[in-house]
C-alpha cells in the first residue's frame, strides 16, 4: 500500500493536517493533498536529513493526525523520538522507505563510503551511522551557501567527475506548496549538500579521482562553521 493508501486508510481527511519533511521532493507532499489532508512541514536533522523530532512535536496542532518519516540518502531516520511523538499525540506515523538494494552492492558502497570519508578534505563527509546504506554519498560544500557549492560542483565536473546537487529547491518554497514558515536545518541542507560518485560498480581509479578532484578545490572555499 502507497502512502496515499495508509493515510486514507487510517481515516486521513479533509482539513487533516499531515506533518512532513520539505528536503526532498514534492511526493510527499502531493500524497497528502490525494488523501485529502493539508502537508505541514517540519524541520530535519542536520546529520539524518530525516525529520526532527523536536521539530516535529513542535508542529503538531489539534488538527494534526499524522506524520510521514522518509529515510533518505540510506539513513534511516531516528524513529524512537519520532514514534514517541506520535504516541504522545496520538497520531499515525507512516515510514516511507527507500528501495531495498542487493546486499552485495550495500556491502561495495559502504567500502567506497570509509575509502571517501579517510581521504576527502574541504568538504563535510557524511555522519556516520547504524546501518547507512550509502544509496547517496552526500556531503556539505562549507561556505556561504549556494553560490560556493554550485561552484565546487561545477569545478568538479570539469575534472570529469560526476555529481549532483541532491536537492535543489526545498518543498516548501515550491509554488504548489509555498509556505511562510522557518526551516533552518532544511534551507542549509538545500545549500550546501552534494552526492558524489558512490555506485558499487566504481573501481579504486574512479575514487581516487573523486578525492583528487575535490580535494584540489576544498582549499579555496572559507568554512562558515
């Protein structure tokens, strides 16, 4: 069952408010408008990207009757705090999971993600956590913000490696679902973050370039932190 089907199932409707995240795309988001609720958005952690679960408790209203968590990048978020929320609430908590990966592959990207993070400087490496997958290798370009990572992406395809900013424009500032509302965490994570060549098929040459090309331009961005 999709999430547009838990959330009806579970009584979701007309004027329900569903809290998610806005790191990421508008899926999320467009499935409660289906079930009929209205999406509000939450912070995330700075270290999961996954919803915060003090941001989370600070969003809920009387009208709130559910809350959907999305894993991201192979990290999953902390569902502890986040199902405690829910039962201090009594609110409906839905998982939206990535897709499962051959263990094998898990296995070789994991590999790449400790060869990346020992070598890498200039950049942020990802947090480390219980049972990260690495279906992403995002890392944070220090700066001030956007016009220092869209620079270093640049830079590093030049260099022949590929790379991709993971997302471009949060939920909440798109005009379908534009609102007036402070996420610092998301905003900064929508800045600065990067995902680098990880696929499990890369060979030691091609990560080798990974840091070479990196590593070269890390030096000319001033950290902000």
């Amino acid at each position: 069952m999709g999430t547009v089907g838990m959330l009806k199932a579970a009584g979701v409707g007309l004027g329900d408010e569903v809290i998610v995240p806005a790191y990421g795309n508008a899926e999320v988001a467009e499935a409660v408008v289906q079930a009929g609720g209205l999406p509000v958005f939450a912070d995330i952690d700075s270290a999961t990207y996954c919803l915060d679960a003090e941001a989370v408790a600070a969003a809920v209203t009387p009208r709130t009757s559910a809350v959907v968590v999305v894993h991201r990048f192979g990290r999953t978020a902390g569902m502890g705090a986040l199902g405690e929320v829910g039962r201090r609430h009594g609110l409906l908590v839905v998982e939206q999971a990535e897709s499962s990966e051959p263990y094998d592959g898990v296995v070789r990207r994991r590999g790449h993600a400790a060869y990346l993070d020992a070598r890498l400087s200039g950049v942020v490496t990802p947090a480390p956590g219980e049972g990260h997958t690495y279906q992403q290798y995002v890392v944070r370009v220090p700066g001030n913000g956007r016009p220092d990572r869209d620079a270093f992406a640049r830079a590093v395809r030049a260099k022949g490696v590929d790379c991709r900013v993971p997302v471009k424009t949060p939920v909440h500032r798109m005009p379908a679902f534009r609102r007036d509302v402070v996420l610092a965490e998301t905003e900064r994570a929508a800045d600065e973050t990067l995902a680098l060549p990880i696929g499990a098929g890369l060979s030691r040459r091609e990560l080798q370039r990974v840091v070479s090309a990196c590593n070269a331009l890390g030096g000319l961005l001033q950290p902000a932190f």
